[in-house]
C-alpha cells in the first residue's frame, strides 16, 4: 500500500452528540456542585465566587472584556502565524542537509529550555509594551512543535514514491514538494494543534508580565483588587479562545487536506 | 534474434553479467538478459531473489557492484529517460486525485497540465477508470488503482516500461480480468516491456520470453522462449503448449531451488 499518511490513532474527526455528551455531563455536575458548596458554605465570595455570580459578573463586564480579548486574539494569531512560518523554515533548512541539521537542532532545543518567566520581562524591556514583544514570544515558544512535526511528517515519505519520481526525472526540490511535503501535512497539523495551546497560554503570560490592554493584564489588574468573579470569567473566555482556535484546525485541516481523513475512516480497508 | 516480425534485428536493451550486492548481501549474480523492440519479457524467481533490484539497478537508483547494461547499443546513462517505471506498490500519491496521479510523469517531463490531461483523458475509459478522475485514490478498488498505476506508467511514452509485479496485490479472480486485459492492450501497443512476478501462469499468458531466476543471489536458470499465437485468450491457458511451458517453468524452478 502506498498509504503514507501517519499512524497516530486518534479519535475521528466527526465528534458527535455522543462523544461531546460526557464531558458536558461531567462539567455540569462539577459546575452545580461548585454553586450548591458556595450558596450553602457561606464562604467569601471574593475568595470563591459562585458560578452564577461570575456569569452576573462576566456579562456586565462584557464590554471590557471584549476589549480585552482583541488584543490576546491578535497577539495569538501574529504570533502563531509567524511560529508557522518560522517552524517551516527550519524543518525545510534542517531536512536539506545533515551538517545543518546538526548545527541548527541543538539550538532549537536550547531555545525550548529558556524559562518563560525570566525571558518575558526581558523581552518587554526590549520591545516595549506593544504587540511586538507578545508575538515574539509567541513565536519562540511555539514554533518548535511545528518544525518537529513537519521533520517527522518528511521522514514519513514513501520511499517508492521518492524513487518513482527520480526515475520521472525529478530532483530533490521537486520531490520535496511534490511528494515530501504532501506526506507531511497531516503531521503539521497535529504539531499545529500543540501550538495553538502554547500560544495562547503564553500570550496571556507574556501580557501578565506587562501590557497596556489583553486577558492577562485584565486578569492580573483584577486579581489585585479581588475581583475574582471577573478573574474566572476571564479565564472562561481564555479557555472559550483556544477551544474555538483548536476547533479551527479541524476546519483548515478538512479544507487543506481532503483526502486525509476520509482515506482513514474505518470502512476503508 | 528474430524480432516480431520476422526479420534478425539487435536487441533493444542488453543486460550482461550484471553483479550486486547490498553489503554483505549478494542480490544478483552475473544476470545477463535482453528485450528487444516490442517484446514483453518476464522475470520469475521466488520472493527476495532480487527482481526488484534489478529495476533499481535500471532505473538508476542503484548502482551495481559489476556488469553492463545497454540501450539501443550504448552504455547506458544512469537517470536515463528510457524506462517508465511502474513499483511493487503502485505508489500513488494519496493526496491527488486519479487524473493528477496519472499526469505525474507528464508533469515531471515538463508537460503542461492542459495538454498532459488531454492526453490521459481519452485512455481513461480503456484503463477503467471512467468516471473516477476526480476520485482519490482511496476510493479507487485494488485493481482500479493496479490501472491508474499503469496508466501512470504508459502516457509517459517511454521506449521501455518496467512492471514490477503489477497485479501482485489483486485476488486471483481480478488478477486473471487483469492479465486478459493487459494481453489485449499490449497485443496492440506491442510496447517493449520487461514484467517481473512470481506467477508461472501470468508469466506464460503474457510473455514472448521468460528469464527464470534462482533464489538469492539471483541467476538465470533458464530461458524459456513462449510460442504461444495472439491474441492469447482464456482457452489459451488450457492449451496443450501452454501447459506444456508451465511445466518446463515450474521444473526450472525446481531444480534451482525455488520450489
Ligand atoms: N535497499 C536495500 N538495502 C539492503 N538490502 C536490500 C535493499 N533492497 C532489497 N534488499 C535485499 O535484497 C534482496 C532482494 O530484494 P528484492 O526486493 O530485489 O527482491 P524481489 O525479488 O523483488 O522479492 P519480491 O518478489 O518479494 O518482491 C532481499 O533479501 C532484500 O532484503
Ligand atoms: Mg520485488
């Protein structure tokens, strides 16, 4: 067979009543229980607020915190673009030859090992307040999982194929985009989806370290004057972010890629 | 020699004592062989006898240890534009479409996308994919992506064609559909081709000659011409003679070890 897609097994694509049902059950449960202990325990709402105050709480909020999300959204998506951009680059450069791969390898996961916390005020004092200092860390902190993704997703090639197409008289520039880069779309957007989630943690981090507007700086301002309703609505609206953007994935990936999935569905051989 | 026509002419393609070795390994011993203008020629040997190697060795993805090869009576280039080539496996590309699979070796030789599918479309009725250009290959049965493979393998114009095992991976019911089918098509191309497989029968219906391997390292035992008339038919395969050469193939086998 000339499959060449990759064998990671994950669930299929279309996620069902059925598949969504549990954790909906499970997240009600957990959400009912948390407004019963805090109705009933009397506890300080500013320590723990109830569900249904932070849902009060988010909506009157909701102009600023729109005006919040904005610039996370647009950190995260600059940022992203460029770690795709970057991480392709270096897959292209290290799957071109050995010498840099050895050269250029060490260094990618050097820069995988820098800890967040000290480079992020570094960064802001060299960058300043703006967007600038948010999409370059964005970029160095997520670009890693997509050039690894697309180096594995090269290694993956059929070599029949490769060798098919020497024999039609390709060289290496021309196998490497008709048939290298191909195999190796599936695994991009499983390196793609690794990303996202970084991304968007670190953009809220990058912000909490020093921005003038974005989720992270709202919910830090808020945290200092015990908002906490408006803490977690906050992260809601975080988590709500990069569930939509992971979900967005599925979407290019099903436009990007048309054969993939299908060509895996259970009732083909 | 007398070629298909009767008169003596120069082979088209000349293997003398080719040699390889992976490593350690020995893979092909001395294999001299020839294909001359139009002929279909077979290579029989049991499995990881080095058939495919030799392929490799033609097509210029291998180079071997010692021998010759000769095209047309020159030493042969590696990377010559001679041969197309058909793999094992059929090799199609899961992400194009039936019509962008077939074109690839068009696109390859610089052929603009228009005229490499007006090219392909009229001959995709005769390989029995009408209808199904725009289909991935996922959605194609074995044996429509066995054709797609070869029709892949024949646009490409190329003076000799190299089937590895080509209905290797069909049942035996599509695989005779096949073969009746290819004998058909070959009778009236009469395409110079050189067709591995380890199916005496497939070997007999379809072949002028047949070059016998032995187990690794491969040597040709015997070579076995087929006198067999066309069209070859299905009653073909109950003829006297026809049996008659399977059983002087499958002796050969034997007494080389192969059975
Ligand atoms: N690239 C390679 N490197 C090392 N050994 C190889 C390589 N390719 C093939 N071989 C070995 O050479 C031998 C011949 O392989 P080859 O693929 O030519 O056999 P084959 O006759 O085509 O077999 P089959 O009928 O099963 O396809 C095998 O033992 C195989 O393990
Ligand atoms: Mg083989």
């Amino acid at each position: 067979m000339s499959t060449t897609s990759h064998q990671h097994t994950r669930p299929r694509r279309r996620l069902g009543v059925g598949t969504w049902a549990p954790a909906v059950v499970i997240l009600a449960t957990a959400v009912i229980l948390w407004q019963l202990y805090t109705t009933r325990s009397g506890i300080d709402p500013r320590v723990l607020p109830s569900p249904s105050r932070i849902i009060t709480a988010g909506w009157t909020a909701r102009s600023a915190l729109w005006a919040n999300t904005i610039p996370t959204l647009q950190e995260t998506a600059l940022g992203f673009s460029l770690a795709t951009v970057v991480g392709f680059g270096f897959s292209i450069v290290i799957d071109a030859s050995r010498i840099l791969r050895n050269a250029i390898m060490p260094l990618l996961i050097g820069s995988q090992t820098l800890p967040l916390v000290a480079i992020a005020p570094l960064v802001i004092i060299w960058f300043g307040f703006g967007i600038t200092p948010k999409i370059l860390l964005i970029a160095l902190l997520s670009f890693f999982p997509i050039t690894v993704a697309f180096l594995e997703g090269y290694r993956a090639t059929d070599p029949d194929i490769e060798r098919l197409l020497a024999t039609m008289g390709a060289h290496r520039w021309r196998i490497f985009r008709t048939a290298r880069l191909p195999t190796a779309m599936p695994f991009f957007f499983t390196g793609l989806r690794i990303a996202i989630t970084y991304s968007i943690v670190v953009a809220i981090f990058a912000e909490y370290a020093g921005a003038t507007s974005g989720l992270g700086i709202y919910i830090q301002q808020l945290t200092n004057v015990y908002r906490t309703d408006l803490v977690f609505a906050a992260i809601i609206v975080t988590t709500a972010l990069t569930i939509i953007l992971f979900a967005a994935t599925y979407a290019l990936e099903r436009i990007m890629i048309p054969w993939y999935r299908r060509s895996r569905s259970p009732h083909q051989r | 020699m007398t070629d298909v026509d009767g008169s003596v002419s120069a082979p088209k393609l000349c293997v003398a004592a080719l040699t390889h070795s992976y490593d350690s390994l020995s893979v092909l011993e001395e294999v001299s062989l020839t294909l001359h203008q139009g002929e279909l020629v077979a290579l029989v040997g049991p499995s990881g006898c080095g058939k495919s190697t030799m392929f490799s060795i033609l097509t210029g993805t291998t180079t071997p240890s010692s021998g010759h090869i000769e095209l047309d009576g020159a030493p042969i280039a590696r990377h010559t534009a001679a041969f197309a080539y058909m793999p094992q496996s059929d090799a199609l590309l899961p992400w194009r479409r039936v019509i962008d699979n077939v074109t690839l070796g068009l696109e390859m030789q610089g052929v603009r996308r228009r005229e490499a599918r007006a090219r392909v479309m009229p001959l995709l009725a005769t390989f029995g994919l009408d209808g199904f250009a725009r289909a991935y290959p996922f959605q194609l049965s074995g044996g429509m992506r066995q054709r797609a493979a070869l029709l892949r393998t024949v646009v490409q114009e190329r003076s000799i064609m190299l089937l590895d095992e080509p209905f290797g991976a069909l049942d035996a019911l599509s695989r005779i559909e096949m073969q009746t089918w290819l004998e058909d098509l070959w009778n009236r191309h009469s395409w110079s081709t050189i067709l591995i497989t380890h199916d005496i029968r497939e070997a007999v219906f379809l072949a002028d000659r047949i070059y016998v391997l032995s187990p690794r390292p491969a040597r040709v035992t015997a070579e076995v011409r087929v006198p067999l008339p066309r069209p070859r038919s299905l009653q073909t395969m109950s003829h006297p003679d026809f049996v008659g050469i399977e059983a002087q193939l499958r002796d050969a086998l034997a007494s080389s070890g192969a059975l």
